[in-house]
C-alpha cells in the first residue's frame, strides 16, 4: 500500500487543511504541507528497489464505479516513478520556500490547501490505472490551479487570468472527457493497461473511432500543458504570487504530456505526429516570445511553454526516454528560475520590468550564482540538466528523418539560450538601472533554491551515468557531431544574448526593436478576441435587448389582460353594497368549505 500513500498523504493533507486549517497558523500551515509533499517523496522513493526485480507494482483499493476497468487502483513503472519522484520533491522544496515568501499575504488556508491539492492530482494523474481515475485527478488539479492562481482575488490581473484558466480547462476536460467515452464505448474498457491491448488487437476495426477519441485526448493535453492554440493561460497566470507560477510551471503543467506518455500505444501515429509537430512549433514561437518580454515573469512563463514543446515532440516521437528526462530537468531548473525571480522581485520591492533591474550580481550573490545554473541548464550548456535532455530530443528527431522537427528543436534551443542569458544579464550583470537596495532572501527560501539549483546542474549527468535510472534512451547512439552541433547552437544563443545585453536594454535598443512583434504574444489573444469574444458579446447584446422587449411586450399584455377580466368582472357583479358583501360572504363561504374538505 505504499503506492497509495503517495497519492492520499497530498489529497489528505489538502482535506486536512481545508478543514481545521483556519485554526493553524502560516507557519504550521506550510511546515505541515512540507512535511507531506517529503513523505510522499519518501513513500515513492522506497519503491525503488521492489521495482528493479518487477517490471510495475499496482495496488487496488476497491471498486469505485460499475464499468469495465473502473476500479481505485494505482500502478506504476520505474519510468512513471522518476516522474513521481521529480514531482514530489520539487514540491516540496517549493512548499518550504513559500513558508517565509508568503509571511505578508493572508488566505495561507486556501494557498496551502489547494497547493497540496494540485500535486495530489497530479500524482492521480501519473499514477492512476484507468482513464477515468485520471480525469479525476485531472479534475482535482485543474479546481486547485484554479484556486491557486485566483489566490489574489482583489488583484484584477489574477482574476482576468483565474477565469482565462477556468475557461481554457473547462475545454480540456470536456476533450478528455469525451475521449474517455469514445474508448469505453468503442473498446469496452477505461482500464489503461487493457486499452493498450485492445487497441492493438482490434486498431483496424475501430480505427474511426480510435482517430476520433486519439484527436479529444491530445485536444485535452494541449489544454493542460498550454500549446498552440490553447497556451494563452499558463501566460497570464504569471501574474499570480510567485509559489504558485513555482508549482504550475513544474508540476501542474506536465500532466498533458504524462497523459501522452501514458497512452502512447492507444493513440493513432497520425495524432501522436501532430502532436510532435505542434509542441516543436510552440517551442519555437514562444521561446521567441520570451526574447520580447520585459516582464520577468512572463520571460519565464513563455519559456515554460517553450519547454514544454520540446516534450510533446519528445512524446509525439514515441522517444519517451526523451520526454521524461525533459520533463525531469525542466522541473529542477524552471523551479529554481522562477523561485530565484520571486525573491529578487521581493528584494527589489515588488518590481518586474527586467529593464529596472542590473547590478543585482554583487548584491545577491547566492540568488545570482543559484539562477546563472538554472540558466545554464535552460540554455542547454553543460553539464546543467538541460543540455542532455535537449541533446536526447535533437537525436530523437535525427533518428526518426524528421528533419523539420529537427530544425525546430534546434531553433528552440537556440531562441531559448538567448532569452534565459538575456534575462540573467539584464537581472544580474547589467549597470544597475535604479539605486535600489537588495538583499539575500531569509534561510528558508535560499535552501531550497539552493538545492533545486544543485539538482538541475548534476541531474542530467547523474542519469547519463547511469546513477539515476529513468528509463533507456537514444543519447548513447547520437552521433558525436550531432551532439556538439546541439551545443554549439545552444552556445551560439548564450553568447549573443550575453553581448548584447550585458550592457543593459540601452546599448541593446536595435535587438528590441527587431522583436517588438512578439511582444504581444503569438497573436492568439487578439483573434479569440475578433474570432469569438467580439462576436459572442456582440450575439449576447442582441438576446440581451431582445429578450428585454419581449419581457416589456409580455408584460403590457397581462397587465392589458388583466384590466380587461377586471372590468368584465365589475360589470358582471351585481351593483350596490349590499350585493359586494353578499358576494364577498359567499367566495369565503367556498373557501372554507373546500379547506375543510380537503383536510379530511
């Protein structure tokens, strides 16, 4: 049952706190989620073992539903338990960061509750054995994300982004939803394990139908993991306090390509190579987004997204190695540059134009030495994390002849080099832009940053030697040249940005001009906006004034009809006093005689 603690010790933790929570303080509050998040971490950890001597451990609790293969079970490989491991303790470090990060904002209740809640889901996510357990999960973590980014509810921002979020959701669930439904009406089960047989042995006959649920379920992956066209809410939700971008751009955002991962031998190829072509196209695009932003945390959210597509064309390749080890290094190292942000915004007194920054190096050398390796590792430089995560997805793609997909992931990289050394050099290097002063954050932020910095430097050599198994991957066979053009892009991205911008946003004038295209984002805001916004406020108006003359119509005309039964009344009754009471006496009459019968 060590599998179930995994799961239930979060969600218990979330009904816990939500419960008694009010009677807590911040403090108790986040040392008690802290303190579930490292023994789920713990639970998941002490599997390691059983699994090097069986290929999965499943446990079943019970039945929970009366369809084929919905049970309350739970499995997982040594693959998915990398995953559940890399959750569980990035979240951890993130729930002891917020400890003294939120020590001025209030709600600590609903911010620790649905933070447990969110990474419970999560785990449901990875973990659960049938479909429609995963759309549970998949539920719990969207409500929490939901909650987490409308922490701030007076702040008008993160409300527009709550409900963007909401929206965005909603039409994920309802595409995995129906995907759900598509298979257990066409294959006769949501048990995950006999889908990928059934589906095998029967793809031919119910290839429609495969095609149909295939399409709804990458429809709800690119929902939740914000790609094209759906991505506009992982964006906006930078607004919302620092341990909430934390968790979602680390946690929240990888059940999309967990679900892909997962259902890999259901999904019809002409889907799964949509997908690969999707993500490398999203990891372009918003990687050059992330060059024009002057928001730090917008740099940082569009370089999520980025990421995140490199996944998908990992995932979409069939290279699951690839994905894993992506997804893996990308928590460490977007962890670490999202809490490095968070405190230097809080050091600077809540600032975040990147162009007011500069010469935070020689003030902040812990946070700055701690970010220079989670930009490194972003970047795609050895031997940080992000350089053998990039390097098994380049030679992924290699090897399949995609050389399009190829194209975009170097792209990527070299676009997502430039806008993480641009961001460090603005933040760090560059001629101070204010006299503001700065400080080091208290012990218990600069801990976890510091470790998270750690792990995103030595993970990928960890598991190139070997040390960390997550699965076998392609990165042993790609060619050498192969590998050092990988590096040589990424450190042709690094080297530009660093001279063009360590001199600060002046001497790189020309650079932002040049990108002033992107800084609005890929043009999807806007044509929602004429495409259906304008269009559905506009059909709104007119049901509005429409339904207001029929009620003005309907309502002269009983008020007409009414008048005129009042009048045929008065003239049908008989005239004087004498003959009203007589009339009066007799409808009383009535009434109490039928009161009175119908009592018996």
């Amino acid at each position: 049952m060590t599998l179930v603690l995994v799961v239930a010790i979060p969600l218990a933790t979330a009904l816990a706190i939500a419960i008694v929570g009010g009677r807590l303080g911040r403090r108790t509050l986040g040392i008690l989620t802290t303190v579930a998040m490292t023994l789920s971490f713990g639970a998941a950890l002490s599997m390691v073992a059983s699994l090097r001597d069986r290929p999965s451990l499943t446990a079943f609790v019970g039945p929970w539903l009366p369809l084929p293969g919905a049970d309350l079970a739970l499995v997982v490989d040594s693959s998915m338990l990398a995953v559940t491991l890399a959750v569980t303790g990035v979240a951890a470090l993130i729930a002891l960061y917020s400890i003294d990060y939120l020590s001025d904002d209030g709600g600590s209740r609903g911010f620790f509750a649905a933070f447990a809640l969110i990474v419970g889901g999560t785990l449901l996510v990875i973990l659960a054995a049938n479909l429609l357990l995963v759309f549970a999960g998949w539920e719990l973590a969207g409500v929490a994300a939901y909650l987490l980014v409308g922490h701030h509810r007076d702040r008008a921002p993160a409300a527009r982004a709550a409900v963007t979020l909401f929206v965005t959701e909603r039409i994920g669930d309802a595409a995995l939803l129906s995907g759900t439904l598509v298979l257990l009406s066409t294959l006769h089960t949501v048990d995950l394990a006999q889908l990928g047989g059934v589906s095998i042995e029967h793809g031919s006959m119910a290839g429609g139908a495969l095609a149909a649920a295939s399409v709804l379920l990458l429809i709800g992956a690119l929902a939740k993991s914000a790609q094209l066209p759906l991505h506009g809410w992982l964006a906006d939700s930078a607004e919302a306090a620092t341990p909430v971008s934390a968790v979602l751009q680390t946690v929240a955002v990888t059940s999309g390509v967990v679900l892909l991962m997962r259902m890999r031998s259901i999904l019809v190829p002409d889907v799964l190579h949509a997908a690969a072509f999707i993500g490398g196209l999203t990891a372009f695009a918003a990687a050059l987004v992330a060059i024009a932003q002057r928001d730090v945390r917008r740099v940082l959210a569009w370089s999520t997204i980025s990421q995140v597509g490199l996944m998908f064309v990992a995932a979409g390749l069939g290279a699951l190695f690839a994905a894993r080890f992506q997804l893996m290094a990308h928590a460490l190292l977007k962890a670490v540059l999202v809490l490095g942000a968070g405190s230097v915004r809080r050091a600077v007194g809540d600032e975040s134009d990147i162009g007011r920054y500069g010469g935070l190096g020689t003030r902040m050398r812990w946070t700055a030495g701690a970010f220079g390796i989670g930009t490194l590792a972003l970047a795609g430089i050895p031997p940080a994390a992000g350089f053998f995560a990039i390097a098994a997805i380049v030679s992924a793609a290699f090897s399949e002849s995609e050389a399009l997909l190829t194209a975009l992931v170097l792209l990527a990289t070299l676009a997502s080099a430039f806008a993480g050394v641009r961001l460090f050099a603005l933040m760090f290097a560059a001629p101070a832009a204010s006299a503001r002063e700065a400080h080091e954050p208290p012990p218990l932020q600069d801990i976890p940053f510091l470790v998270l910095a750690l792990g995103a430097l030595g993970f990928g050599a960890v598991v190139s030697a070997g040390i960390l198994p997550i699965g076998s991957g392609p990165t042993d066979t790609t060619p050498l040249w192969l590998l050092i053009a990988t590096f040589a892009v990424a450190l042709a991205g690094a080297v530009c940005a660093w001279l063009g911008y360590r001199h600060g946003l002046p001497r790189a004038a020309r650079i932002e001009n040049a990108m002033d295209w992107a800084r609005n984002g890929l043009g999807t805001d806007a044509a929602y906006a004429r495409g259906i916004a304008r269009p559905v406020a506009a059909a709104a108006r007119e049901l509005e004034a429409g339904a207001e003359r029929v009620n003005e119509h309907a309502i002269d005309q009983l008020a007409g009809a009414a008048l005129s039964v009042s009048r045929a009344v008065r003239r049908s009754l008989p005239e004087g006093p004498q003959a009203r009471q007589a009339v009066v006496l007799a409808g009383t009459l009535a009434l109490l005689a039928f009161w009175t019968l119908s009592g018996r």
